[in-house]
C-alpha cells in the first residue's frame, strides 16, 4: 500500500516535464530579468505561457517596452509635458503621477500632445514594475491604453500586467483589440488560447495555437513550448469529445459515458464539500469553475499521458484535475484523499496564477497535505523511522529524480514543516507568505519579509521541533 499512498502525488513529474522545460527557455529568453528556479514540482506548477512581449530573436531587434520620450511635440504645453518627462526619469514617480493626474482637459484633447501623455504613462508605469510588480503599474498602463489605443506597445505592456495578474479584463474583446493593434506577435493568440480552454472550447483553443506558433517562427523555445501544449490540448479534446460534462456550482466534471452515476455524485459531494472546508480554511475560493475529468481506470495512463503508477494528477496546463475510477468498485476513501489533495493543488494555482512557480515545492506539497487533511499511514511509518534529513531548501524545486525513500522523506518534511508554519503563524500569515510568490519572491525574502523571521532561523527552530517528535 506504499506505493499507493504517494504515487498520485508523484505522477506529475512524468507529465509537465516536457512542457516546461520549453517554457522555461521561453521564459528565460523572454523575461531575462526573472530569476527561474529549477522548476519540477510539475502537479502544481503551472506553465501558462507568458506573454511574448519581446522576440528573443538574434535576427530580429527586442521590441522595447519603454517610448521614446526624448521629442516632445511642439504644442504650447511643451513645458508642462517636459516637467513630468523629466520627474519620471528622475524617477520621482509619485510626483509624476500626480502631474500627469491634474493635467488640463486641453492638453488631453490636442491631438499632437495626447500620444505622448500616453507614452508618459506608459513609461511611469514601467518604472513603478521595476520597484512594485504590475500590481503598482495596471492602473498607469490603462491610462496609457485610454489615451492612444493604438500603440503596440502599450497595449502589449497592459495585457502583460492583465496576465501577471490574472485580470479578467484580458478577455477576448480586449485580445481582438490587440491582435489588430500588434499583429505579429504570438502572445494575443496564446492568451486567447488559454481564454479558450479555460471555456473549454478547446477546438478554438487549437486554431489560436496554431495562429501563435506561425508567428513564432523565429523563436525555437517558444515553437516547442506550444508543440507540446498543442499536442496535449488536442489528445484532451479527443479523448474528453466522447464524454459527458455535468456541472455543479463550483465544479465540471467529465466522465467516460460507461461511468456509474454513483461514483459521479460521489465526486460532486467530496468536492463541493472541499470547496467549503479547504477554502474556509485558506481563506480562498477559486475564481472561476475547477474542471476535474474522471477517466476510466483502464485508459487513464494513454489519455493523460501519465505513468503506469499514476493515481491522479492536477495537470497545470490544463488546469484540470484528472482521476482515475474503477467504476461503482471505486474506492471512496480513496477518491476523497486524491480529490481533495489535488483540489489544493488547483487551489493554489488560482491563488498565484502564472507565478505558481516560484512556490517552494515542500510549501505547496505541505499546503495540499495539510489543507486536505491527508492521513498517510507510510509517512507515519517513515516518522519515527530512521530516515536521513533533507534541507528545506534542497526541497524546493524540483522532486523528479527522487528515490521512493527520498520521496517518502521530502513528503514527510513538507508536511511537518507547512504544520510548524500554520501552528506557529497561524494560516492568515502562511496565506501572505503565499502570497508573497506572487512578486516571484525567493524563499528566504518572503520568510524575512512575510513572518519577520529568516528563513535559516525558521529552518533551525522546525527541525529541532521535527527531530523531538520523531523521537
Ligand atoms: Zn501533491
């Protein structure tokens, strides 16, 4: 029963590898700034594509984020527009914001000043990225968007913050928009694309996938990025077209047609009842449906592409909780374990959206665990065994190359340690540590910034905690 009790946890690894080694060059090559840990807790890191906003092309020059600002058109409120150009690239930006805030309606209304207000926001809000993330710098890029909604990179830049954070105003009519506006780049088509599968139209899904990959010839990471998320979408389509999809209020669940109607609303119970338990507990209910398939036993492993010991998986690309069930024979201790465990998972990718990944795999393994209430009689087993420790920080990428008892180990600890945080801190504090990763904080900035505690001294003190139970 060992194997049985970790190995829906461990499948992922098989499954997202592919995908994320080509995001992960895409990323790189994409965002050289972003520091990339080694990515591979693949069940919930999520590899949404970020948005292409430069061409990482050695033939092709980088489209810029930032406007030339340097000319400023001849029109009588040349000074007034010199004075906040100038504030911005002393970087007195709240100065610059209030100027441009209070500017007279006649400026806004000359057509020769108006574009190059637009700049002005545009790089303001560039700036106040660099220091604060594009939570600080939507609301400069939609002033920016306002006032010239024709400017490619504007408008790039604004959808790159809608995507960071997870904006709903990145919809399709906005998309159309910049599809117009920047037709060359892939980015619209990728976003629209996930748009697509999150509504499960993943047929329109494909076509965009398709549109993104002709426009991005010239990039070869990106190309195998989306070969591999197109080959994925497109098995999901095939094998999820012969199933029924019935609904409850938080959740769609597909199942093979053969499947018993019992083992359906067996499903909808446990995860509508994880929905209130978990979420109340963590404080966070999923911004939108959590579409969970249910897959016969039988031809689970060719349908999600997962290995033979697989028992479940949440597929971040995706975003899909994906089980296998034996019909009215299906266990339904089991199904709860596995549900909810994976629903975290979701959970947690609702939470922190394209930066998932920056969440230290012990901290996202610990939460699912706890959160769940998971109970692994191997891990008690393993407790007061003799086992030889980990570091935390050798346990926040990723887990793939793990033996089973180094597995066992690296579940055993994230679970002690996520139970020391929420103990100690109390989950209010451990959801801001979560959500510090959303500013793809390393782990020992969030520690220090978020529980006022280094992390060395908070590794320290859970092991001397965790060495004194085990005895
Ligand atoms: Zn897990």
């Amino acid at each position: 029963m060992y194997r049985r009790n970790i190995r829906h946890i461990l499948i992922p690894l098989a499954i997202g590898l592919s995908v994320l080694i080509g995001y992960n060059l895409f990323l790189k090559q994409t965002q050289p700034s972003l520091t990339m840990r080694p990515m591979g807790t693949i069940e919930s890191v999520p590899p949404p594509p970020a948005p292409a906003q430069s061409k990482p092309s050695e033939n092709e020059p980088r489209l810029v984020r930032a406007l030339d600002q340097t000319v400023i058109p001849p029109t009588p409120h040349r000074s007034i527009l010199e004075e906040i150009r100038d504030e911005v690239e002393k970087h007195n930006l709240s100065l610059a914001e209030n100027k441009l805030k209070v500017l007279p309606a006649s400026i806004l209304s000359d057509g020769q000043s108006k574009p190059f207000v637009a700049i002005l926001w545009n790089n303001l809000g560039l700036q106040q990225e660099r220091l604060q993330g594009t939570r600080a710098s939507i609301s400069a890029f939609k002033k920016a968007a306002e006032l010239d909604e024709t400017n490619p990179v504007i408008l790039m830049n604004l959808a790159q913050a809608y995507w960071e954070q997870r904006d709903r105003a990145l919809n399709a009519e906005f998309l159309t928009k910049l599809m117009k506006v920047a037709p060359d780049e892939p980015f619209p088509h990728l976003a629209m694309a996930d748009l697509l599968q999150e509504q499960d139209d993943l047929s329109g899904a494909t076509m965009h996938l398709a549109q993104a990959a002709q426009r991005a010839k010239q990039d070869p990471a990106l190309q195998s990025y989306l070969a591999t998320v197109t080959a994925k979408v497109q098995r999901t389509q095939s094998v999820e077209s012969r199933m029924t999809a019935r609904s409850s209020t938080h959740f769609v669940v597909k199942f093979d047609g053969e499947e018993d109607q019992s083992t359906w609303t067996s499903v909808l119970e446990i995860l509508e009842e994880a929905y209130r338990d978990i979420g109340q507990k963590f404080g966070h209910f999923p911004s939108r449906p959590i579409m969970v398939v249910l897959h016969a036993k039988e031809s689970f492993q060719s349908s999600t592409g997962s290995p033979a010991w697989a028992d479940g998986l949440y597929d971040p690309t995706l975003d899909r909780i994906q089980i296998p069930t034996q019909g009215a024979t299906t266990d339904r201790k089991w199904l709860a374990t596995v549900l909810r465990h994976e629903y975290v998972h979701a959970l947690l990718h609702d939470r922190l959206g394209s930066h998932a990944g920056a969440l230290p795999t012990w901290l996202n393994e610990g939460l699912a665990m706890q959160l769940a209430g998971d109970s692994w009689p191997d891990l008690d087993e393993a407790r007061h065994g003799e086992i030889k420790v980990i570091p935390l920080t050798s346990l926040e990428g990723a887990w793939g190359a793990f033996s089973a008892d180094a597995s066992i180990v690296a579940y055993l600890e994230a679970n002690s340690a996520t139970h020391y945080l929420i103990e100690r801190w109390g989950m209010a504090r451990v959801d801001d540590l979560v959500k510090a990763f959303r500013t793809n904080a390393s782990v020992a900035t969030a520690f220090q910034d978020k529980l006022l505690t280094p992390y060395e001294q908070f590794h320290r003190q859970w092991l001397e905690h965790f060495e004194q139970a085990r005895s």
